[in-house]
C-alpha cells in the first residue's frame, strides 16, 4: 500500500495530514463539494468561481441535484496550488 509523505524537515498541513490517511487507491472515485472544502479552506463562493474560470477542475453531474468532482483531479489540483503557493 502507497501512502503520500509530508515534504521533509516540514511541518505538515491539514492537507498533507489527510493525504498521509489517504492511501493512493482510494483516489479513485468521486468527491461531493463538502469533502473538498474540508481540505482546500476556501469557501465555496471561491471554489464556484475557480471552477467557472477554470482554476479548479470542472465538475461532473450525476444527476439534476449531485455535483461531483473526480477525487484524482481534486489531489492533483491540490498539487498544483502548493507549487505555485496558493497562487
């Protein structure tokens, strides 16, 4: 089983606590909009808003009233926020 590690000689985020939990395999599925806000701390006026211009990854409809997210995108743009430090 593969496990995401802290940067070295860091202190962990919330994030990075999370994704310590988080074994790469369970990547795999979907994320409703309160589990993304958990580890992003934005609110969701901002998370609506980088999804329209495009900063955040697009959303999938599974029905008229569900919104979802696919898990790997979310970790993936959450990669890409640290590199370009929160930019």
């Amino acid at each position: 089983m593969t496990f995401s590690t802290p940067r070295s000689g860091l202190k962990s985020t919330k994030y990075e606590r999370k994704l310590e939990c988080t074994p790469v395999k369970d990547r795999v599925g979907y994320m409703r909009l309160p589990q993304i806000l958990e580890i992003i701390p934005i609110g969701r006026s901002t998370w609506w808003h980088w999804v329209s211009i495009g900063k955040a990854p697009q959303s999938v409809k599974l029905g008229p009233r569900t919104t979802v997210w696919k898990t790997a995108s979310i970790y993936e743009f959450i990669d890409e926020l640290e590199k370009q430090g929160g930019k």
